[in-house]
C-alpha cells in the first residue's frame, strides 16, 4: 500500500467514478483501475462495487477510507511543517 494509492481511493470514493478521479491525477483511467485492484488484491478487501454507472463505496471501503484520509492529512500536516522551509540555524 502507497500513499499514492490512498490518494487514488479517496479520489475515486470523492468523485464517484474511476475515469473522472484518473483525470484529477492526469493519468489514464486504466492505470488507476489496475492501481485501485492491486490496493484491494493486498488489503484482502473490496473496496468499491463497480458498475457501468460509476462506483459505490463498500462498507469495508467507508472504513477504510476514514483511515486513508486521517493518513493524508497528516501527510499534509509533515510537509507543511518541513518541507520548502528555509533550514534553522543551529547555535
């Protein structure tokens, strides 16, 4: 599992389908399907219901997203604080 799959799901679970969160991120839409499979195939779990529709979030993929975006935040929270900051001076 890759933060960048964690930003994968939470965009596919915001957006509703997996072609318009691909274009959020400008990758093709089959990639993100392939990256959204091989999350499911390590987590052992579904976390969406696929259909020519769009996508549903499953149970298991509620619970699992609250976690992924509690991640994400904090990911935003570390590079906030230390990345692009000019360095401290030691005395």
């Amino acid at each position: 599992m890759t933060l960048q799959q964690l930003r994968y799901a939470t965009a596919v679970a915001d957006t509703g389908t997996i072609s318009r969160a691909a274009q959020q991120f400008f990758i093709a839409q089959p990639s993100l399907t392939n990256a959204m499979h091989d999350l499911e195939n390590d987590l052992g779990i579904q976390l969406f219901i696929r259909n020519n529709k769009g996508i549903r979030v499953t149970n298991k993929g509620e619970e699992f997203l609250r976690y992924a975006r509690q991640v994400i935040e904090q990911v935003v929270l570390l590079e906030d604080k230390y990345l692009n900051k000019e360095p401290e001076k030691q005395y």
